[in-house]
C-alpha cells in the first residue's frame, strides 16, 4: 500500500524494492488477525500464485519501474538435499517455475538462498533479458491493481489441515531454538527459514486459535490441541537429534517462547521482543 512513499523517503539509499513473499503473508496475518474473514489457509498453500499475491508482485514491478527503480523478486528458498534425489527434482522444477514467471513479469533479478540454485534463476532470466542488465523499460500499463485486490485473500480449494498445523508447531519451535543459539538463517526441511516465516508460523497458531479454526480433518484449533501437537513434535526432534545434540540445545526454552507468542491471548508485536528474554 506504500510502495510509492517507502521508494521516496528512501530515494538516496534504496536501488529497488523486494517481493518477499513471507514477509507479506506475516503482515496480512498481523494487520487483520482479529477478522475471521483474513484467516489463511496453510502456508504452503500460500504461493506467490494465489491471487492477492500475485497481485502484490505485478503492482510492485509496475510500482518501481514507474519511478526508476530495481524490482527484485522472490528468494527461493530450496535448501537442495544431499540424499535424495526426487526431493531435488522436484523443488528444482519449482524454482525454475517461479523464476521464469518473475523474468515473464517484468522482475529485473532475484535471489536464492542456496549457491546450487543460482544457475536455475540466472538462465531464467538471461532468456528475457539477454544482454539487457534489466527490465525497467516495462512499465505494465496493463496491471492494473486495486486496494481490495492486494487483501482478497480468498484462496480457492485452499484448505487448514492439521499436517500444515504440525508443521507451523514444529517450524516454530525449531527456528526460535536456532535464533535463540544465535543462528537467524536455519534450514529445516530443505527450506531457509527465517523470522519472518517463523512469524507466520506462529502467527497462524495464533489467528486459527483466536477463531477456533476447523481443520479438514475435523476437530478445531485450539490451545490445548496446539499443546498436544507440541508435545509429540518435541518427542520426534528429540530422537531426531539425539541425546547429546538435543541438551546442547535450547528446545524447551524454545517451545516455551512459541507457546508464548502463539497461546497468548493478545497478539505479541513480535516473537524477538518475546524470545530476547532467554538470551543470557
């Protein structure tokens, strides 16, 4: 809603703006999370395809190469796997899906979070730029974005299971245990993981708690299910990691932080602000 004014105030410092798609989904979540209306569905079901999404990334290359600036697509956050293959496939294919439709779009570069994907994304966009160093030219006079469109975050056939509820506990917990270690990039499950995606996790717990969400499976998201789920995620990276490794760590600080900023009855500004207190 401000693209316009940051690129202004920041016209002697900034060469561009960032599509970032976890940083976006956080504030959406953030800004209305007392509206049952704004409920998201899983995350992993909010891709930069979903329509207020898509609309967010078209209005910001508009945005930028109408006052000159660099627009920068998404980080691609693959972390590739070491034992196995299909994983690698796979995710690959999605890169090189997602930066092809940036490139398409009029982006002028991207980033990754790993080196072995720098090749997917530079290909990408070599084939649209060729030996031009950007797309300013492109100033998408077709796209045309409205207020309503950039908050319609109706997702269609998207569903909140309790596997994406899992996954927000588990996510949660691990990532706050690194940050806490004072590591604030961490992979896990194949994917770079950082406040801002640890903010959606526990910020979903929080928004599917506050309205009682219904999953597909049936029962509802509440904080006694929420606890439950923590419990078996604690068992499960307990003998993942081991003995040794797990009272080297911080995991019970760690879930004590997430259930903190994901039960508490009002929303915390932020899971920092909440964990810098078990920093010695």
């Amino acid at each position: 809603f401000e693209m316009e004014e940051i690129l202004y105030e920041l016209r002697d410092h900034s060469s561009g703006l960032n599509a970032g798609r976890w940083d976006y989904i956080f504030s959406i979540i953030k800004k209305f999370r007392n509206r049952p209306d704004f409920v998201l569905p899983d995350r992993a079901q909010v891709t930069m395809t979903v329509p207020f999404m898509r609309a967010y990334t078209l209005l910001l290359v508009k945005t930028c190469h109408k006052r000159g600036a660099h627009a920068m697509g998404g980080m691609a956050a693959f972390i590739p796997s070491r034992r196995d293959a299909e994983v690698n496939r796979v995710a690959m294919a999605k890169v090189k899906e997602d930066k092809d439709r940036e490139a398409g779009d009029g982006f002028d570069g991207t980033w990754v979070a790993h080196p072995d994907l720098v090749e997917i994304a530079t290909e990408a966009f070599d084939r649209i730029l060729g030996d031009s160093p950007n797309q300013l030219e492109r100033q998408r006079p077709d796209v045309q974005v409205t207020a309503g469109q950039l908050i319609d975050v109706r997702v269609p056939g998207a569903t909140i299971t309790e596997g994406g509820l899992r996954l927000d506990v588990s996510v949660g917990i691990q990532y706050i245990e690194s940050w806490m270690r004072g590591v604030g990039a961490a992979a896990i499950n194949n994917l770079m993981e950082d406040v801002a995606t640890a903010e959606i996790s526990r910020s979903q717990v929080w928004q599917w708690c506050r309205h009682a969400a219904r999953l597909a499976e049936g029962a509802s998201v509440s904080a006694d299910l929420v606890r439950e789920l923590a419990d078996e995620e604690m068992t499960s990276l307990r003998t993942k990691h081991g003995e040794e490794l797990w009272k080297k760590g911080r995991f019970s600080e760690a879930r004590q932080v997430f259930e903190e900023v994901a039960l508490a009855e009002e929303f915390p500004e932020f899971l920092t602000l909440v964990a810098q207190r078990y920093i010695d």
